[in-house]
C-alpha cells in the first residue's frame, strides 16, 4: 500500500454509470456498454455496482449523433428543473430520466462517478476529459490511468472555461470524466480505438477499487490543456463557409500552433495563417463540430498540483 502524508479524505466511490451512446453514430462506447450489458463480468468490482448504459437509445437506433438537440447539451438547470412535457425535445426528456436516474444533478444520491464513452472523427487518440481542476479525486484517477497504459499516451483535456464549459450527461455525477478516442469516423467501428476505449474504462475502474480498498494515493502533477477559445471556420458575409483545414495542420492535434503556421486553405487555394500566441489545437476538423461553428478547440498547456487522496470510511 502506498502511504501518503496530509491526504485528503474523500468519501468511498461505491457507485458508478458507464454511459454509451450520448451521441448515437460514435460506435465504440455503444458497442462496449451493449457488450457490458449482456456480460458486465469484467467491469465488475469488489464493492462496487458498475451500471452500463446507453444514454440515448433513439439516436442509437438511427445510428445518428441525436434526434432533436445534442444530450450532451442537454443538462442545464433550466431542462432539468423544466415541467415534463411531450412538447420538450426528446433529448430534454431525456436528459430529465437520466438525471432522475442517476442524479440528482449536484444531490448527495447522485452516482459517484461516471464515465461519458465518445468517439471523435479528429486525430486525437486517447483523451480524457475533465471538468474541473479542482477534482482531486479525478486528477488522481487520471494520473494512475495514464501510468498504466504508459508508454502509451493519454491527453487530458479540461474543459473549464465560463462560456465554452456545457452541461453534459457526466455532469451530473460526483466525479464525471469524459473519454474521448479517435480517429474514428461516425457510425464506424476501429479494432484499435475500440481496444483503447476499453483499456482505459478497465483501468479507471480499477482505481476505483484500489482507493476504496484503502490505498493512499500521493499528491501528484499531472499536464493538462486547457480550452482557451474555438475558432471558427472562415466564412463569407452569407455565413458559408470558404476554406478547409489546411493539410499542415490537419491531423496534427496536440501539435503546438505558432503565430505564421498555416491554418486554413480557401477553396482558390489561399493560405491563410494564424496570428496570436501559440496554442495547442485538437478537435482538428472534427465533423460533428461544423454545426457548432468550430474548426477546432484551442487550448493552453499547464501543470495541476492534485493532492494527496485516500477514502473515508465514513
């Protein structure tokens, strides 16, 4: 057991959702909570109730990213506390079942942790998504994930900015984290991104374990990016769009972006380049972002201190 000086004591996490399916066409966390259902034997721990679930069924169904309005949008105050009604969208009825399942949102019933599975078309590998640089426990569990796929790499995104933060369906856990594999493309399945989803849960889960068995965990640094701010593709007065990710940039997510790099290459063949302080950009042409005006995400590079964690029996 690894002993560890001024940990801070966090309640046991005893309950925990593997939700599939937020986004109906990214294949691999579908695959893996259907996979779950039918035999959750290796998601199971002891003293520990492991839910897989598919978030968004219908959209599921049609193999489509949603029906009315994107879920993992949907977990605002405002669509939570909304009176039930036929008229909502169905992913606000949704979202509304989801957190009368496994919240509520922000209640002491609500599910300890829960793993949000997502594909992305853009070429960003393995990435977890956190949603608070205040969550040690999660800092923690992150750290221990990407020490145990080493030397295989795991980006951490965190997602804590005041206009470009959104309500997700993991927010209404405790302790949400986002997993986010790619390249794939919608409605697709790849053997090596299904492969890496499925390590990464199986390690997160065993971190689980492991803190509620007991073990101390060290306080600890892990390196995170940072959202900054999106930028949209170039567009003319009419709003469409007129050029494209320009090829040295495209698949280069995590790769730092330098004032007079190239970034985009109108449909004449123009380059146009980027202007301001370097950044890191990822979600690199991703193709459920061109209804969200965003050619990519940009973030910042920056090391947090997790503290030093271990379970309250109390």
């Amino acid at each position: 057991m690894t002993s560890c000086h001024n940990a801070v004591s966090l309640h046991e996490a005893r309950k925990v959702a593997i939700f599939g399916g937020t986004h109906g066409n990214e294949m691999s966390g579908v695959t893996l909570v259907n996979l779950w259902t039918n035999n959750g034997a290796e998601i199971q721990r002891t003293g520990l109730t492991t839910k897989p679930f598919i978030t968004n069924p219908r959209a599921v169904e049609k193999c489509t990213r949603y029906i009315d309005t994107d879920l993992n949008r949907a977990f605002t105050s405002e669509n939570l506390s909304a009176p039930r009604s036929e008229d909502l969208p169905y992913e606000v009825r949704r979202a509304q079942e989801i957190n009368q399942m496994f919240g509520p949102k922000g209640s002491p019933e609500a599910y300890d942790v829960i793993f949000d599975l997502h594909n992305t078309t853009s070429n960003m590998g393995c990435t977890l998504i956190l949603e608070s640089s205040k969550d040690h426990f999660i800092l923690q569990m992150v750290n221990y994930i990407k020490r145990a796929i080493a030397p295989a790499s795991c980006s951490l995104l965190l997602y804590e900015h005041p206009i470009l933060q959104y309500a997700t369906s993991r927010s209404i856990a405790k302790h949400p984290i986002g997993l986010e594999v790619g390249p794939q493309p919608q409605g697709v399945l790849r053997s090596n991104i299904f492969e890496s989803m499925r390590v990464i849960v199986k390690h997160g889960l065993d971190f689980i374990e492991l803190f509620n068995g007991g073990m101390e965990f060290p306080p600890c640094t892990v390196d995170v990016y940072r959202v900054s701010e999106s930028m949209d593709y170039p567009r003319d007065t009419n709003g469409n769009i007129i050029a494209m990710i320009h090829p040295d940039l495209q698949d280069c997510d995590w790769e730092p972006l330098n004032p007079g790099d190239p970034m985009f290459q109108t449909f004449d063949g123009r380059t146009i380049f980027y202007e301001g302080s370097t950044v890191y950009p990822t979600f690199i042409n991703e193709a459920a972002y061109y209804e969200k005006q965003q050619a990519f995400v940009m973030t910042k590079r920056e090391t947090l201190v997790a503290n030093g964690v271990k379970a309250s029996k109390i």
